[in-house]
RNA sequence: GGGCGAGUGGUGUAAUUGGUAAACACGCCAGUCUUAGGAACUGGUGGCGCAAGCCGUGGGAGUUCAAGUCUCCCCUCGCCCACCA
C-alpha cells in the first residue's frame, strides 16, 4: 500500500480539476434553456474583504460548509453555481493607505493575490472564472448604474445630515471609527485612531430612500425560508408599529401639535405633552412661552451633546417646561402642560408624544420632575370558579398591603387591609393610600411605619440572596409569589416588650396572605395580579380602562379604537428604519456618478460615460473642509455639463461599502458581461421564474450581516425587480448564518492578540482534507468555536484510517458478477457473513445520517458517523468494493482530494465529483432485532433483545424472565408497565 | 433596559425531541509494535464505593412511570439592539 501523501495528492487533483473545469457553472443557451438539463443551483457564500492581515482558519469555515453543500448537489446531479469574488472597498484599506500613502489598488491586488491563493490550497470547488471585484471599474460602472436608475426614480436625493467630525485628523468617521466610553455624565464618542472627541457636523449626503420600501420589506420575509432569528433581526430594525396620529390643540393659538401613539387607549392618563427639542413648535411659539430665555439655554445645551450622550442609556432624562403654552387633550378637554425633552426623537413618529405613566419612560421623567399622573390602564383578572362572575374582574384600589412579619427568626403574613368579603367574593375592591409615583411596598411600608413604630423594616429582595433562600426554604407555601414582595421586620436589636406592644398594634390589622386574596378573588393569573399590585403604575399590558368616562371597563383594544374615531386620529404605520446615508466624503470607494452644473442643476452622468473612474491621488487625506479627497483633483472635479455643455463640477463624494456587496451576486451569474449588469437570461436561469420567491437558493453567512447587508441588498434587489431588471422579488430563497472560529481559549482571532492561526500551516502538515474535516467537525456549524491545534490530529487519523481501508478490499460478488477471489477468502463466504451484512447496513445508516445532516448544516454529527463507519470498515476482515465507494462519495465533499485519490486508484477514470449521491436503503436502515432497556420504576436494570415488532405482553414476558430482573419484581405487585415500542419498558411496582 | 441564545466529563461536544446521559474526537492511563522516541493499533477513562450500589447535565422547586429535554423561580455567560412613543 502505498503511503498517504497529502501534498501530493491535493496539488494534483487541484490542479486536475482546475485543467478540466468541473466546478465551472455551466450557463443556460441561447433560448434560456439549461445546457446541461440538470436543474440549477445557486449556493454563495458572503465574498470576503480582502484585508493585509491575510487569510486566517476562521474565513475558510463557512466556504467549506457551503462547499459540502455544493458538493453534494453536484452528484445530486445539479448544475451549481457556486461563486467568489472580492468586497475590496473597505476602511483599512483606506486608512492604510492615508498612513502610508500607498495605492489602494495596489494594496488590494496584493491582498486578494494573497488571499486567492490560500483559499485555493483547501480545494473548495468555487467557479473562479466568475471572480468578481468591487474595486474594478467594469465592476462598480454596474453600481454605478443602478445608483443612476435610483436617482432617475427619485430615490436618492441630497440631504443634510450630521455627521461625526473628528476635529484633529478633519475627517468624518464611520459609525464603526467612532469608539464609545463611559464619562461621568454617560457615555461619550471619540476618534477611534487619535482618541479625540467626535463633534457633529453638518454635510450635504447622498441618501437612498429605502423607507419606501419598509412595508414590502417588512412583510415579505414571510416568504422566505430564512432562519427564525435572522427574520426577527430584519423585522426588529424596520421597527414596525402600528398606531395613530392624534392632534391636541393648544390653548389660545391656532396651532395643533399632531401626536404619535400606539396606545390610544391610555389618553385618559395623559399628564403632558413632550415634544422633542426640534420641535417646529418651539420656534413657532416662541412670543407665548413665558420662560423662553431659558427654554433656550436648554436647546443650546442639547445641541452641543453628541447624539452618542442623548441616546446613552444611563443618561437622566432632562427636559423643561414651555410655560405659558397648555395644550387641550381631546378625549375630556383636559389642558395640559407642554413639555420639551430630550428623549423624544424628531425623526420616530411626529416627534412629539402625550405622556402617560404607564411608560416607563415617561413615568420616570414625570417623577423626576415631580409631575402628577394618573393611572388610565389595569390589567384584567379573569375568574373561573365562580359562575356568578361573568367578566374578567377589574380590581380597584381599595386595601391591598403586603407585609411579612418575623417569627422566631422570621415572620411572613401579607397584609390586606380592608373589609373582609363574605360570602361572594367582591368583584371589585381598590387600593388605597398609594400616592404619586409610591409603589405598594412604599406605601405599605410608610403606613406600618407609621401604625406601629417598627422602623427596621425591609424588603426582601433587599435582603442578601443567601438569606432570601433560607427564607423562602422556611416558608415554602408563599415562597412561588410572596417573593416578590415581602416585608421583613428585623427584630433583632429591639427590647423585646416593645415589640409585643407594636405586634399588637399590628395584629390589629387584618392579615392575608396573598395567594389568598389571589385565591378567594379567584384570579388566576396571581403573579400578574401581584406584579401589578406591586407597580400599578408601571403596568403596560393590554388591559380594561378605569377613570375613562365613558371607556372605563372597555377592553384597551377595543377603546383604542373607538378613541381614535372619537378624537379623529389617523390610524398610520410607522418604522424605526430610516434613509441609507449612502455618501461618504472618503476616497476609497465608487464615486457617485453626478456632476453639478450651475445652469442645470444636478445632472446624471450618461450611461455611456460610466463607469466614472476613481482617480489617482496622491494625498488619502480628507481636505481641510472635509471634502473628499477627490476634491483636491482639478482634473477629475472640473467637468462640462452633458446637457448645456457648461462647466460644471463633478460629485467627490464616494459611495459607503455596502453599495458593491448590495447586488454582487447578480454579477456572478453573467460576470463578463459588459452591455448590463447581467443579462436576463441568466438572470432567469439562476435565479428562477418564480417572482414570489426565487433568487440565490442558499445564502450563508456572518451573523453580524443578518441585519444590514441581508436588508440592503434585499432592497436593492427589491427596486431593480420593480424596473423588471430581475426576475424575483426577493434575491434569496434561504439563508444561514455560521458562527465564528475563535483564537485558542475562545478570544477573538487578531493580530494584535497575536493568535491568528494561517491555514496554510494547517494544510501543510495536515492536509486541507484533514483541516476541513476538522472544521467541520470541531462544533455546531452555527456557534462559535475556539480553535484547537492539539486536536486536529483526530481528523487527520481518521483521514488515514480511510486511506487504510484500501487493504481490505474485494470484490462484491454478487455485484460484479465475477469468479471467486484467489484467496480463499471467497465472495461467497463474504456476502453471505453476517460481518458483511452488519457493515453494509451500517453504510446505509451512515448515507441516510450524511445525507440528512448536510441538509442541515450540522456537519459535525455527519463526519462523526462516518468517522464510526470508517472504525468499523477497518475492523472488518473484507470490506466490498462497492460498499468502499459508496463510502467515499458521501465522504467527497468534505474530504475531496483523498476521496478523488482512493476513487481513481479503484479504477474509475471519471471524478467522483461528478459520479452520483448515493442512496440508501431502507430495507437495510431497519433492524428487525433490537435491545430495549428493562426499568424498575424508572432506573434501568436490564437490557433484552427484543424482535422490533413484538407484542407488548411478549415483552413484558421476556422482561420478567430475564434474571437480572426477577431479584426485583420477586414478592411485589405490578402496578402498571409501560412499553416504548423498541426502546424501553419500564415496569412500575 | 429590551430581544435572542447558551450553561452537560479534564477539553471540543453528542443525545433519535420526554425514553440507556456523555456517541464521536482531543487529552490522559495501560498494552502491542519499535534500537529508541514518535506514529499506528488494542483496551480503559463522569464522581463516590472493596462491592452490591448510590450520586451525576449552573442552583432551587414542580409535572411525569420516566426530565439534559416540559413548567416556574434564581444565578452566570455570549450575541444583537438600544430612549422607536
């Protein structure tokens, strides 16, 4: 036999596959028809940024998975396309380049000459002659293009926009250069390269208006099959919400503030109106506000703060009055005050909202401010005992009073002051004594306080955690709900006849538990009922209205929208998403295709005349003002106006770097084509027909694109389907995402941390078979893992066991028909052991697993299968031929050369790349014999070999008779057995 | 603060979805082979116990004949979002 040499066999059969072209995809002819009348499919993986730092082993894990993918529909009999380019506009690049003043041209074709090279040493079957770059000009003349389309359909416009401004290196920064610290006022952000504060500045952008398609966006991920976390993120960042527009009139003034809420129903409730500190009003209102000069300070206050320290979450909520201004609540002619706050963004809803206490936002900025409120909202407790209850109950405030009291050590009783119901229980009964913003524990706390001189009085949830287990261990009746609320009077220091004299007093009182009062109203959901006898005022739940006029006791729902019709508010539908700013004042990346000319304004560069090329510079740094550094090039911003022919000036900003990966996987499908993006029949070819769904059938990625990329690109896609420039709606059918591989003790891979780990170490000692194994194996394809050199020799072993398999081959003879084998070890004797049939049916449960764990992405249960086979396959005296080769095709994928290898010197002389997906056979998959576990009472005693389809009594039968169970079941009675067909019997004594 | 997810041997992890907890692999121990070392192969390897056996999936309760898996409470970690009315 001859030696496993990894180096060898990878560099050949690369080489070999690269000379004959398999994993090229094959494009449909002339008609639109496929070449090849294989059905197509598109697997693609996110193209990676080329960056200095070269490839590192965490890159290669999703191609490698995906690569399985491809793989195996390949010999599912498939016409793949599985593609791979560049993402090579980027910040490091650019930030290296203003460092060193080295071309970012350059810098890039060294970095992907590199990073091409060790991606292609692990022998993914990517189609290299659709390499694609966003940074070649007959690559972005295409972003170009569509940017134009965008424009023409007005769906980029100019705006000004605050930008961060980093003073000392005068350059506007990312989102992701700003890095943020905690101050001692909140949060802060400075320069991620020089530290420096950011400042805002204000600069004319480029936006693309991607909120009109917020709605279609929104609703159409119901028609994709992406992972249920992934939708969540995308519909989280559109941020629908459904609500009403509702205009207050202002006292004395024509002019109406129109409110956002989606909660109508709490207008009752509402205390003030606050409007963000933008607010039209502010200025418009200006002769009647009262404290204006100070309302002023205030502006001027907000506005110096970066929008970092307005959003930061320990940040107080500040605001002022606008006195002299009240507006009318429309539901009960109510007036009230108006407010300015700084929590209140001009940009969500109409920038302006009514207060109610039931946010939590605006209930604390209420008590901050000592405002009054007034609770709107209650929470439904429905009764099922009692027949003579027919609604859900609203509990009204009467004597509600929580209280434990010590009792050798520790006391608890819940104290419930009030009428004791007798009889029926009441329906209704209400809380007293809660004053303004006080929760029930302060208020009950301050009345015993007060009743009888216990001043040591405390909470429980004050109480150390080890003391609140022992207390509740005590007292495990109350423990489920009195958790949350329990008083505990610490009698320790006190004399003990003063004591008895305030117990007196306070057994006075009536005590209840809880549960009780939860009990005899008959309300079931106690914990809700205890949550908001605890902080009424911060229940935000669906509920019934109280102290609504007319509404109290209507459902929230249903008074919700009877106080729109009421108050003539608009039903609207807002989202969080908002314009893509989509134009940096950067060199590295497209230059947006616009020129300004004074006569005609701002006119599109002809189609014919893109791409606009990105000119050679010889400074990266951004002008003194700002500009792009394209600004400082006459020869590129001096122009003449295509339509009058005047001089005129060209755009200098550039795009941001989600343009180019918003629609590259439409180039892969026609990447040479220089009349269109690509062409439609293509388009239709890899995409499909069907406009619902269709696109890109599998789509696998980083987590940390799921909310961004996935959205842009879908939006793009979304735009040119409305030109008819694609065939679907949608561009992916699936998506995946992978997790990361981390440094060795589960750090972040860098450099700086000095961890990084080169495949190309890897696959010289070990092999690129042995390394995607080993990646695939390591862990759950979609969590994160931490690398580990020392244990990537198990994959390398089982590599070798494979290799070692070779020596136990014989011909099936069944199969091939052959005469008898030499040595005496006969095909006769082979096919009819029972070692042989063992195997082949273990082969077959293998196929079955493989073949379904792919579909699943949980590659690490595949390999270890087939890791089982393989232990077996060696054990065995013979292995047939035929059974090896079925081995190796499910093996292909994720160990490509060394199966090609194996399957090549068994004499086939066409790839096993392109042979076909076995199939297994369930004859073969069921076993007719199996061991089932005999239980005692749950523990497991015994085993017996059952035949699969035996009756319940014959196995309960053969249980009792087996010895090891008949110790126990001697002299006892059976009570009940229980048979799990196949599995278990559990007998019950 | 909100949302999502996770916590299982010395380590990475698996568990047919409520049915033998720890498959597979790393490491470790012993053996075979070898001049030696390594590689490879074979066997062993959760804890306590001489043993029968008992205990064991972050902690505590519960449902069940049966819980890693379901329910409730608590603790810890990770990711994403962050004043969205």
């Amino acid at each position: 036999m001859k030696e496993y040499n990894h180096l060898k066999i990878e560099s050949k059969w690369q080489k070999e596959w690269e000379k004959k072209g398999i994993y090229h995809a094959e494009n449909p002819t002339k008609d639109g028809a496929s070449n090849s009348k294989k059905p197509k499919y598109y697997s693609l993986i996110e193209f990676p940024y080329p960056s200095g730092e070269g490839l590192h082993v965490g890159h290669p894990r999703p191609y490698i998975g995906m690569d399985i993918i491809s793989r195996k529909r390949r010999l599912q009999g498939y016409n793949v396309l599985y593609p791979i380019g560049w993402d090579a506009f980027g910040l490091p690049t650019e930030n290296y380049a203003i460092k060193t003043g080295k071309d970012p041209r350059v810098v890039t074709k060294k970095n992907t000459d590199t990073f091409r090279k060790q991606i292609q040493s692990l022998g993914i079957s990517f189609d290299w002659s659709r390499e694609i770059n966003t940074t070649d000009p007959k690559y972005y003349k295409w972003t170009q293009w569509i940017f134009l389309q965008f424009l023409k359909k007005g769906l980029a416009y100019k705006k000004k926009m605050e930008i961060n401004w980093c003073p000392k290196d005068k350059i506007g920064l990312a989102n992701e250069e700003v890095i943020t610290r905690s101050t001692g006022s909140g949060q802060a952000g400075y320069c991620e390269r020089c530290g420096t504060p950011v400042e805002k500045r204000e600069k004319e952008q480029w936006m693309l208006a991607i909120t009109k398609y917020a709605d279609r966006l929104y609703k159409d991920l119901d028609e994709v099959d992406y992972l249920p976390q992934i939708k969540l993120g995308q519909r989280n960042w559109i941020g629908k919400s459904e609500g009403a527009e509702i205009d207050f009139k202002i006292k004395d003034s024509s002019e109406k503030i129109k409110i956002f809420t989606t909660r109508a129903d709490t207008i009752f409730g509402a205390f003030a109106v606050i409007l963000a500190p933008e607010h039209e009003l502010v200025q418009k209102s200006k002769s009647q506000i009262k404290n204006f000069s100070e309302v002023e300070k205030y502006l001027n206050e907000v506005k110096k703060k970066t929008d970092i320290e307005r959003t930061s979450e320990d940040k107080d909520k500040t605001g002022i009055e606008l006195k002299g201004l009240k507006a009318i609540n429309p539901v009960n002619n109510e007036e009230i005050p108006i407010w300015i706050a700084d929590f209140i963004l001009v940009q969500y809803g109409t920038g302006a909202v009514f207060a109610d206490m039931h946010d939590e936002r605006d209930f604390a900025f209420a008590k901050k401010y000592k405002m009054s409120m007034r609770q709107s909202v209650m929470p439904l407790f429905e009764d099922k005992v009692h027949p003579w209850v027919k609604d859900k109950k609203i509990v009204e405030r009467k004597a509600i009073h929580a209280v434990i009291r010590k009792n050798n050590g520790d006391i608890l009783l819940l104290y419930w002051k009030g009428e004791e119901w007798k009889g029926k229980p009441p329906v209704t009964f209400v809380i007293g004594g809660v004053e303004n913003g006080e929760n029930l524990i302060d208020a009950a706390m301050r009345e015993i306080r007060e009743e009888t001189g216990f001043l040591n009085l405390k909470f429980v949830e004050q109480l150390p955690i080890s003391t609140q287990s022992r207390f509740f261990a005590a007292h495990k009746d109350v423990n489920r709900i009195a958790n949350v609320t329990c008083l505990v009077f610490d009698l320790i220091n006190e004399d003990r006849a003063e004591v008895d004299k305030k117990e007196k007093k306070l057994h006075d009182w009536k005590f209840v538990s809880v549960n009780k009062v939860a009990q005899d109203l008959n309300i079931e959901d106690d914990k809700l009922f205890f949550n908001y006898l605890n902080k009424p005022s911060t229940f935000v739940g669906e509920g019934v209205l109280i102290d609504s006029g007319k509404f109290t006791g209507m459902p929230s729902v249903e008074a919700r929208q009877k106080i729109i019709k009421e108050v003539g508010g608009k039903i609207v539908t807002k989202f969080k998403l908002r314009d893509w700013v989509f134009s940096r004042q950067r060199y590295w990346g497209e230059p947006i295709p616009v020129i300004f000319c004074n006569t005609c304004g701002t006119v599109p560069v002809p189609e014919k005349d893109l791409p606009v090329e990105l000119p050679k510079v010889k400074n990266y740094q951004p002008t003194d003002s700002g500009e792009s550094p394209l600004a400082n090039i006459k020869s590129f911003v001096d122009t003449r106006c295509p339509l009058c022919k005047g001089k005129a000036k060209r755009e200098t900003d550039t795009m941001p770097n989600w343009a180019g990966s918003s629609w590259y996987y439409l180039r892969y499908v026609d990447s040479k084509n220089n009349k269109a993006f690509a062409g439609k029949k293509n388009l239709e070819y890899w995409l499909g027909n069907d406009q619902v769904v269709g696109g890109v059938n599998w789509y696998n990625g980083g987590n940390e694109h799921t909310t961004l990329h996935l959205l842009y690109s879908r939006f793009w896609h979304k735009f040119l389907y409305d030109l008819k420039l694609v065939p679907t709606n949608e561009p992916y059918m699936k998506r995946t995402s992978h997790g990361m591989i981390l440094g060795e003790g589960g750090v972040k891979m860098s450099k700086s941390l000095g961890n990084v780990i080169n495949p190309n170490e890897i696959v010289k000692t070990y092999g690129a078979d042995t390394m995607r194994v080993y990646e695939m194996f390591m862990g759950p394809f979609d969590q994160s893992v931490a690398w580990s050199t020392e244990s990537i020799i198990g994959a390398r072993r089982f590599i070798e066991k494979v290799w070692r398999i070779q020596a136990k081959l014989v011909n099936d003879f069944e199969r091939s028909g052959r005469g008898r084998d030499p040595e005496n070890r006969g095909p006769e004797k082979l096919f009819t052991s029972e070692a042989y049939i063992n195997l082949k049916r273990l082969l077959h449960k293998t196929i079955k697993k493989v073949s379904e764990d792919i579909e699943d992405m949980r590659f690490n249960t595949a390999v270890s299968s087939m890791m089982i086979l393989a232990t077996e396959m060696e054990k065995a005296e013979n292995v047939s031929v035929d059974d090896f080769k079925m081995f190796l095709k499910i093996l292909s994928p994720f160990a490509p050369h060394v199966t090609e290898e194996l399957w090549s010197m068994l004499g086939e002389k066409k790839t096993i790349n392109l042979s076909e997906w076995p199939k297994w056979e369930e004859s073969l998959i069921k076993d007719e014999e199996v061991k089932i576990m005999v239980q005692i009472n749950g523990k497991v005693r015994g085993e017996i070999i059952i035949h699969v389809d035996e009756q319940k009594e014959d196995v309960r039968d053969k249980a009792l008779k087996d010895a090891d169970i008949v110790k126990y079941v001697e002299g006892k009675d059976i009570k009940r057995i229980i048979y799990v067909k196949g599995r278990l019997i559990n007998i019950v004594l």
